[in-house]
C-alpha cells in the first residue's frame, strides 16, 4: 500500500503534472503565473483549460462539474450541472465551455448577506479562481470560485482572502526592497491543525442535542474523564484507526498534505495536522478536510462532531492556526536562523507582526468568535480571550538587546542530559513552547490557537494579513524615508511590547497585569463582535483594499445573527429535550418506585420503603424544577422579539437566555444522576466518550 502512496497522491486533482500533460506549453505557463503571480487569464486561454479540464475530468469517471464556493455559512456550496450537451437524434456529446469554467450564476437569495442585498434579489456570480485546484469529489469536477452579489460586492470568504494575500505581498515586497532582498512575491503559509471528537453513529442518533446543535446540552459527568491523562497520544484503538487510514487515503487522493494523527486529551478526542502551504489552498483544503471527515465517519459506523465543546467537562476542540510569511525564493521569513540577532529580515517581519496584533487585538478575538467558541475560550483548555504573543526566552532576550541598545549575548542551550548512554544526543530547542498563549512563535511561523474545530480558517488569515500589511506599510514608509531597520524595530518595541507575554495564560494574575497593560478582554462574543465596525477597522480594511465599508457591515451583522440562531436553536432543542424525554424519563422512574413500595407494604407493615420514599420525594422535586426551568427558558425565548436591534439580541442571549440554560441543565443532569440506567431516554457521557 505504501508503494502506491505517491501514485494515489493528487490523483484526484487537476494540478501540476496534470496540466503539463494536457495544456499546451504556453497556456499552462500563463496558468502558473497567474497561480504564482495573480496576473489574470483572458478568454481564450480558459477555453483551452475548460477543454482539457474536462477531458481529464471524464477519464476520472466524474459526469458532472460545479462552481465550489465558500459563502458566509462557513461551509463550502456547490450546484451540480452534467457535462452533457444535445447532439441531435436524442444523443448528447460531453461539453465544457471555457464560459462556464470562468462563470456560473448561482441563486444568491438564500445566502446571508448581511443586509448587502434584499431576499428577492436572486442573482449571483462564482468566478473561477486560476490560483486553486480544480478536482474531482465522487463523480464531479470541482471547479474553486469566487462568489460576488449582482452588484459587486463579496458574499464569500475566499475573495477578502485573496485580497488579504494581495495587500500583504505589496507591502512586504516594499519592505523587502528597502533591506535589499531581490523578491518578485511573498504569500503566507498556514497549517491548520484540525481536532474533533468520534462517537458512534448509534448513540449519535439517539440524541436530539447532537444531531440539532453538535453539542450536547445535557450530561452529567462520567465516572472517568481525562484526569488520568491517558488517552493524549495514546494507543489509538482499532476502529478509529481504520477511520484515519481511509481518511488519509480521501485526503491524499485530493492533495492534501494529511501528516500527523494523534489522539487527543479529552477521551474521543482526535487530530489531524496537515503539512503547511499557500493560505488560499490551506483554506480550501482544510473545508475538504472536515467534510471527508464526516463523510468517512459515517462508513464507519461513526459521526465526526466538530463542534468547540461537544462535551461539558472534558477539552473541547480548537484548530491550531500555523501561520508563517514565504517568499518565492523559497524563504520563511519568521526562520530566525543561527544568529537571530543579526537576521534583519526576521527582525523586521517580527516587529511588523507585534505592532499588528498589538493594535489590533480586537480583531484577532473577533476572527475567533462564535458561540460555540466561548465555552472554549478562557477556560483552562484553550486559550483565554485576552490577546498576547509568546517569543520564547531567546527572542525576548534579543528583543530586548534591541530595545535596550546592547549587544546580545547568547546563552548556551546545550545537550538534554538523560543519563542513559544508549539514547542518542537530544539537542534542546532554544526555547520552550507555551500552550497556554493564543499568540505563540514556534520556532519559524505563529501559531494562532484560539479559532474553534468547526470554523473556516479564512476570517482568521484574512486578519493575519491584513494587521500584518497594514504594519508592514508602516515600516515600509519608514524604511523608504531612511530610517534604519533597527531604530524602526525599537520604536515599535517601544510602543507596542506590551503584547508580549511568555507567561501562564491561564492565570488568574495575567488577568490584572493585562488589565494593566492596557490589553483588551472581551469575556464573550457577544461583547466583541460589534467591534467588527468600528471606525479604526473599516478605515484598515479599505485602505487595503480587503473589504468595503459595505462588505465588512455585512460580516458584522451575519457573525452577530449567527450566534443569536445558534443559542436559540439550543435553548429550543433543551426545552423539547426536557418535556418529551427527561420528564418522561423521570416520572417513569418514579412509577416504578411507587409501584414497588405499594407492593412492599402490601406484603407487611413492617417493610421499610425509606429508600423509594426518599427517591420519589428527591425525584418529583427535580421534575417540577426541571419542569419550571423548562417554562422560563421558553418565556425568555418569547421576550426576544422586544429587541429590534442584533446586538441588543445577541446580549440578552448571552445575559438571559443562556443563563436560563445552564439553570435548565443542572437541574436535569441531576436527575440523570439518581435515574435508573435503563430510564434514561438517551447515551449518557460514559456510553458516549467511551463507546467507540
């Protein structure tokens, strides 16, 4: 099998090999300077593509193609149409025109838009984008697209981050320039480390909560979780390993550099960390990722959920955001290199990138914001919600040379003594990693650990860039100026060290000293996401040219509708949980209680039935809590409609109705304690976690 691993890699994408094989040396030259380059295709060139594409398609066995677009849903979209055409006779001939490989008119109404355009206003375009792969998923030629309104704007993800990559090579190649670096590009580079949980499709379906929300909204804890710290790396069983292998093979088939699979902390808990690569193509693979993983979980007899925080109590699940700047050289500009301190390029970018986060925290908590993922953040888990970089002791201690205008000294790291002559040399690393920042240097790229499994990774990097241009431009009018490098590196030091923290983020005093430093804490979505608009963010991302004012108003308003939806979906799906299946599971219960103390007594006297009287009281005190808790939480439902502004919604949802939730739950994962098993109308944690 493992002989056939390069052969299978890709097969199912019309990449490199495939398009030297089949374009005419000119038309596939044109087609890699646009993919290197951004320089535009004409007509004639993607009719040749559209005919090739096609032929090869066919080979493939695919029979129908699709524009495959990212709308603001965060999932991808994709309208099937055959590659049949009338041949007369009541035959047909297999057609592909270059048109419709540049354009396709999908119906927009149904997609958020944020107010850019009315309901009734249907017209849409997807625009092929030259710069990703097309390739095949089960019978269909997957063409990646743009997706814009009748009038202009961008109703998709992959536009801004297209943009964003535009704004941060021009300026980084002006930087560049100035230190006397010959570059024609520069892109950015992610790897998105994806984690997820698996559970049997049997349990799966019998939970209301899972299957309406990807969470569950009720469980009492286990008797074992992951205290024992034995599942993080662990043998993974046989099951789920046949889960990964063919996973990897889906993925491998299409491209994607599938790499590292480990268990997880949290039992059931798993992740897939891919090789990094071009940011557009890492966005695309990486919404290929968690659709092959539900897919192929279900052949398994197993449901992927990658919800942030699919089970209370236990680690809920991120994706690890691996950030880096390349040039088309070959260079990673965050390689600090041997001597750190004398790599001015690294300097430089380093600087650029702590001024972005610094003057733009908001942001970067906004691009990871949701309501799933604040059961995630600020827990002890996951990053907290304050924004901060972690350098290492190495690169603090060369930043602070700079700052402080000394030479730097470096300190021996040296060799990990084990004391078993056997074991080879372990070299230590300069520094240690922290995994409690949300900002972290690992060594040659950033690692942004805050974004939640299930999101698209593109608002992240279209932030990343743009912050990242936006201070690159800075420094680039001062390089431009004059000034030298290292006089423009410790004047940001100056003024935007602050953001640096290579201490416990979980602490509970890193809380006051940020509060100190000036740094933001937007404790929960709700509170951030309105920031979206302000003033100094809109100003940003028109000035370099990643979203209009428009553009960016209708993101805002979509994140904010999005997280009232999703609390009210839960609080409905709880309500309707509570009255048709955890009364009814309890007063059951209790039936059969009464029932056996009627027949104790029938039988004498003198038989105790303290323990069934106990239980009934217990129990029947429970139900009718569970029972009023249940009538609040629908009452604070009906009181939603008094708010006409969303952001004045979305902060009674997180005020009240949530609120009202967790009230509802605790009383009903009470009861499931004291419950008989075989009452219980669905898996508990145990059956759930454990269950594979």
């Amino acid at each position: 099998m493992a002989s056939n691993i390069p052969e299978m890699f890709g097969s199912m994408v019309f990449n490199e090999q495939a398009m030297r094989e089949r374009l005419p040396k000119d038309v596939y030259r044109a087609v890699r300077r646009t993919m290197e380059n951004g320089e535009s295709l004409d007509d004639s060139v993607a009719a040749v593509v559209a005919n090739a594409m096609k032929d090869w398609a066919i080979e493939k066995g695919a029979t129908h193609f699709t524009h495959w677009f990212q709308p603001m849903t965060g999932i991808t979209a994709e309208k099937h149409d055959s590659f049949i055409s009338p041949a007369g006779e009541g035959k047909v001939i297999m057609e592909f025109s270059g048109k419709e490989l540049i354009k396709g008119e999908p119906d927009a109404s149904s997609f958020p838009s944020g107010g850019l355009r009315a309901t009734f206003e249907a017209r849409g375009y997807t625009g092929w984008d030259p710069t990703s792969y097309a390739f095949i998923k089960e019978n269909t030629l997957c063409i990646p697209t743009a997706f814009y309104s009748y009038s202009g704007e961008a109703l998709d993800k992959k536009t801004p981050l297209l943009r964003s990559m535009a704004a941060i090579n021009t300026q980084a190649v002006r930087v560049l320039k100035c230190l006397g670096v010959d570059v024609d590009h520069v892109v950015t580079t992610v790897g998105p480390e994806q984690e997820y949980f698996l559970v049997t499709k049997e349990m799966f379906d019998k939970r209301k909560d899972l299957i309406f929300t990807g969470r569950t909204l009720f469980g009492s804890k286990a008797p074992k979780g992951q205290e024992l710290e034995d599942h993080f790396f662990g043998s993974i069983k046989p099951r789920v390993q046949a889960y990964m292998k063919e996973l990897d093979e889906e993925l491998w088939k299409l491209g994607v550099y599938a790499k590292t699979e480990h268990n997880e902390v949290a039992p059931a808990q798993h992740e897939l960390a891919p090789i990094y690569e071009r940011t557009n193509i890492a966005c695309d693979h990486n919404q290929l990722t968690m659709e092959l993983m539900k897919k192929v979980a279900l052949r398994h007899g197993l449901v992927c959920l990658l919800h942030e925080k699919p089970f209370a109590g236990v680690n809920g699940s991120g994706k690890h955001n691996n950030w880096s700047i390349a040039t088309d050289k070959g260079t990673n500009l965050l390689e600090p290199g041997k001597k750190p301190s004398e790599n001015i390029p690294f300097l430089v970018f380093l600087a650029a990138i702590i001024k972005a986060v610094d003057e733009h925290q908001d942001l970067l908590r906004i691009s990871a914001a949701g309501a799933g993922n604040d059961h995630r953040l600020g827990g002890n888990e996951a990053p907290p919600a304050i924004m901060s970089m972690f350098v290492g002791t190495e690169i603090e201690a060369v930043l602070e040379s700079i700052a402080q205008g000394k030479d730097y000294k470096p300190d021996s790291v040296g060799v990990l003594d084990t004391s078993v002559e056997a074991l080879p040399n372990l070299y230590r690393d300069t520094t240690d990693r922290n995994r409690t920042s949300p900002f972290a240097f690992t060594g040659n790229k950033f690692e942004f650990r805050s974004l939640g499994a299930p999101v698209s990774i593109a608002g992240a990097n279209i932030v990343l860039n743009t912050i990242t241009a936006d201070a690159l431009f800075f420094i680039a009018d001062k390089l431009e100026r004059g000034e030298k490098p290292l006089d423009v590196v410790r004047g940001i030091l100056r003024d935007n060290g602050r953001i640096i923290f290579n201490g416990d983020g979980y602490a509970a005093e890193w809380v006051a000293e940020a509060e100190k430093r000036g740094l933001l804490n937007f404790r929960s979505s709700a509170e951030a996401m309105p920031h979206y608009c302000d003033e100094k963010n809109v100003s940003l991302f028109e000035k370099h040219r990643v979203f209009t004012r428009a553009e960016l108003a209708s993101r805002t308003e979509i994140m904010i509708e999005n997280y009232c939806k999703v609390i009210n979906i839960e609080a409905l799906t709880m309500i309707d949980m509570a009255n048709k299946e955890i009364l009814p599971s309890g007063l059951a219960y209790m039936k059969d209680l009464a029932e056996t103390a009627a027949n104790k007594r029938a039988i004498s006297g003198d038989i105790s039935c303290e323990f069934e009287t106990n239980m009934l009281s217990k129990i029947s005190a429970l139900c009718a809590s569970i029972s009023k808790r249940a009538e609040t939480l629908d009452k604070a439902l009906l009181e939603v409609k008094n708010y006409a502004e969303v952001s004045d919604c979305a902060n009674y949802y997180r005020d009240v109705v949530f609120v009202a939730m967790q009230e509802l739950r605790a009383v009903a994962d009470e009861l499931e304690t004291v419950v008989g098993e075989k009452y219980w109308a669905f898996p508990t944690y145990g059956e759930l976690l454990f269950g594979v």
